[in-house]
C-alpha cells in the first residue's frame, strides 16, 4: 500500500510539474478534407475520362508566450499521400517549430521558403485554378506520337510552377521573416540540401539536385481608401550538383561462342554498369508581382525569369520564363475569376521543353456553410513541346491540348 501511495504520489508531482511547464502553450488542432471530381481529355487515345481524388491534412499547432513577450511555438501537417501522391499512406507534410517577437519571426524546420511566402501574383479562387489539381488531371510522362522521336511529358507546367519563380519546396531550412513596419515585410531562407526533408540526410554529396538553395524579397501590403495594393520582388538561387558512379555488376567469367560452327570457350570480360546523374547548372531566378483590388474586385499577375534552373551543365537552357495575369469579384458568399498564363521551360531536366505552355481558366468557390465551400475550375491547356530546347526537327516537335473541368467540396475545421 505504501508503494502505492508513494508512486500515485510521485505521478501527481511529475503531472503537475509537467501542467504548469506547459500552462502557457495553447494547443489547437485543424485541417482540411476536400474531394475532388473531374471530366478531362489530355489527347491521349482513350479520350475524355473520369476520375476522383481525395486531399485531406491534420494541422497540429502549439503556440507559447513567455513572461518575457518571446512567441514560440510549433506546426505539424499530416496529410495523406505523402511522400509521393501515388501512396495511400499519411506522413508529414510539414513540420517546423518558430520563435516571434518584435524582432521578426525564425522558423525552422520542413516547410515553403521565403520566395514562396512572400511573393504576390495573380488572385486566384476555385481549386486554387492555375496552380491547383486540375492539373494532376492532365499530367502524364513518358507519352510517345507516331512519327515522333523519343516520348514527351504532357500537361504539367515548366519547372513545376505557372505562378512562381522555383523554390525549395518542405525542403529542411531556416527562415527569418522581418516584423511587417509600413506595409513592407522582407525575408529570405536556406537549405543546405534541396530535396532533403525530415530525417532524411543525403549520403550521396554532390550527386543530384542543389545545395546552398537561397529564397529571399520583399513585400509590400496596404489598403488605401478602401483599395488594396500589394507587390512583392523575390528570388531564389542554388548551386548545381552532379556526378557520376561506376559500379562493376558482373566479375570476368568463362563462357561459350560459336565459332565457324563450332561451340568454343571464350573469356569474357567484366560488364560495368555505369550511372550517371547529370551535373546541373548555378541558377539565380527571380519574380515580380503586384495586386490591386476594390469594391470586391482583385486583378494581378506576375513576372517569372526561372534562368537555368534544373538544366544540365551542357544543355541549352532556352528562354524559361512565366507570366500569369488574373482578375477575381466576390459577392456575398460567392466568388468567380478569369485567368490566363503563359510558360516556356524544361518540364524536368533533361525531360520535354515547353516552347509554349498556355493554360486558360474560369473559376468559382461559394460558400455553402461556415468553413465548407465548393469549388470549381474549368481549364484549357495549349502547349508546343520538344524533346529539347535546341531541338528545330519535326521529329522532335508536337503540339497537344487538353482541358479538364473539376467541382471539390472542401470542409475546413
């Protein structure tokens, strides 16, 4: 009994010990679940198809305030389909703990960099429109045409992005964000290793992607009179990496050949398998965006020169630039807009190289209730692909289209 006693009491001073550590932390838990159906053609031979998609994300947050006014905290996202859209499993989106004051705001941890945060674009509504899933609808790799030589990446756009110059993605950073003073807030970010997330270190050095990937701009967000301005300048920049592994896969051995007729030993050589991972070039990308709205109108758009970004060392780099130009109107609880980009880039190096990559859309969200909405886009893609930028034979050169139109029904909590 003593035992007893003495245990439930050392449990009840660890609780309360552990209760008042944390009185100051306020946790909240949130997401989103949102499903999608769309018609689309992407001009493959089997036509106009139906298909369903499903997103949805638990949002763990932890917000402090010390005695001192320092705000710390942390931000967990868990969403399904991650690592890769092709699993069916849940792993963590983003994750990242942060210190605040008046000073600025340091995050560190997986999540989008400065470029990204900071930069401003065309207004965008329904499934987010020219950077939301209808375009998953209408990608597809390794697509080959009579005629043609080599297969062609369809549907998705340039470097990943119609909106924004390349970044780091949930790649493992740190990031200082300045206090907002005027309307102006600054900021940049830096991964030692892109593509490098979580407890992932990268064992290969030097082998693929880019180290030293740098994310930086300014803002500027104000309302005057009832009229909203806002305008960002951002960039990113990386340093290129690549190399080349040899590897010996089968030793020398004795075999057979068949000499005028007859079977007769032979010696034969070892056979190297040889990988290599091309060398890309230093890149340094930038954009320039602005907005402007009023009276429930917002009409915007944005500049991307995207430079060298995932070109190999040796490999024309065409002119990869973007421009997305976009006007929205709410009314009450519904909201429409027009939009229209225009890109020119490597799909993926040394993947397909976009001449021209068009996309239209018309798009609307209305909300039903608190926190649910559905939304819409109707997309039309033009897009003149090659097997490089310096390819000029018809061979290498095909022209498609595609639209695809999807509805989601979003719950945010």
């Amino acid at each position: 009994m003593r035992n007893i006693l003495l245990a439930t009491t050392a449990l009840a001073a660890v609780a309360g010990f552990a209760s008042a550590a944390n009185a100051q932390i306020k946790v909240t838990l949130g997401g989103y679940t949102e499903f999608f159906a769309a018609i689309y053609d992407n001009s493959l031979i089997n036509g106009t198809d139906r298909e369903f998609q499903l997103e949805t994300e638990i949002v763990v947050r932890a917000d402090g305030k010390a005695d001192n006014g320092l705000l710390y905290g942390a931000k967990i996202e868990l969403q399904n389909g991650v690592p890769t859209a092709g699993t069916t499993g849940v792993g963590t989106d983003e994750a990242s703990v942060y210190l605040g004051g008046s000073w600025g705001r340091l995050e560190l941890g997986d999540f989008d960099g400065a470029a990204d945060t900071l930069a401003i674009f065309a207004p965008l509504t329904g499934v987010e429109a020219l950077d939301g899933d209808g375009i998953d609808f209408l990608a597809v790799t390794g697509v080959s045409f009579a005629g043609k030589t080599g297969t062609f990446e369809l549907g998705r756009t340039p470097w990943g992005a119609a909106i924004k110059a390349p970044d780091s993605g949930d790649a493992t950073k740190i990031m200082y964000l300045t206090p907002r003073f005027m309307g102006f807030q600054a900021g940049f970010s830096y991964a030692p290793e892109n593509g490098d997330e979580a407890q992932n270190v990268i064992t290969t050095k030097n082998s693929r992607d880019y180290s030293d990937f740098l994310e930086f701009g300014i803002n500027y967000v104000n309302t005057f009179d009832g009229v909203s301005v806002s305008a960002s300048a951002t960039g990113t920049s990386g340093n290129g990496k690549g190399n080349t592994f040899t590897s010996t896969t089968t030793p020398a051995r004795t075999g057979t050949a068949v000499v005028n007729g007859v079977e007769v030993p032979v010696n034969l050589p070892a056979v190297t398998t040889t990988t290599t991972n091309p060398a890309l070039k230093n890149f340094t990308a930038w954009q320039l965006g602005a907005q402007v709205g009023y009276a429930g109108f917002k009409f915007g758009g944005s500049y991307i020169d995207a430079d060298d970004f995932n070109v190999p060392v040796g490999t024309n780099s065409g002119d990869q630039h973007a421009w997305n130009v976009g006007a929205t109107y709410t009314t009450g609880p519904a909201t429409v807009g027009l939009f229209y980009s225009d890109s020119e880039g490597y799909k993926r190096a040394p993947g397909t190289y976009a001449d021209s990559y068009e996309l239209y859309g018309i798009s609307g969200t209305y909300v039903l209730a608190p926190g649910f909405l559905i939304q819409s886009d109707l997309l039309y893609l033009e897009e003149d692909l090659k097997t490089s930028a310096a390819a000029t034979a018809a061979a290498n050169k095909v022209s498609t289209d595609g639209y695809v139109w999807v509805v989601s029904t979003r719950l945010n909590f």
